[in-house]
C-alpha cells in the first residue's frame, strides 16, 4: 500500500488540497507534503486523515493499492 498515493487520491475525490488537510488535521502543509510523497504512514495518521476526509480508513488504504 502506498500511503501517499491514498491520502492524494482521497483529497482529489473529497475535493479538498494538501492546505486543506494540513488545517483539518493540525499539521504544517509541510508535513502533509512530505506525507504525500511518502510510501507509508502511521495507522493514526491514516485515521485523522480518514476521520477528516469522511472515509474508512479502509477505504482509505484501498486507494493506494496496486491495481
């Protein structure tokens, strides 16, 4: 699972941006920047990011996998 695949397709399908996040979930932009381009990320992060987007985390990591 690719976690910063996930986390950019989720904010394109909520329709929200990378600055967006960074405010939703108390982080810097930078950080959500660096998340997008890393292969992977803590289940917390993954479940603040999911509980801001309104999706499982489940749903969440089935957008970073391999098709």
């Amino acid at each position: 699972m690719n976690s910063g695949k996930a986390i950019s397709i989720a904010l394109i399908n909520a329709g929200k941006t990378k600055a967006d996040l960074a405010r939703g979930i108390n982080r810097k932009p930078e950080t959500i920047y660096a998340m997008c381009k890393a292969k992977s990320a803590s289940t917390n992060t993954l479940k603040r990011i999911a509980d801001y987007l309104g999706v499982t985390v489940t749903e969440l990591v089935a957008l970073g996998e391999d098709k």
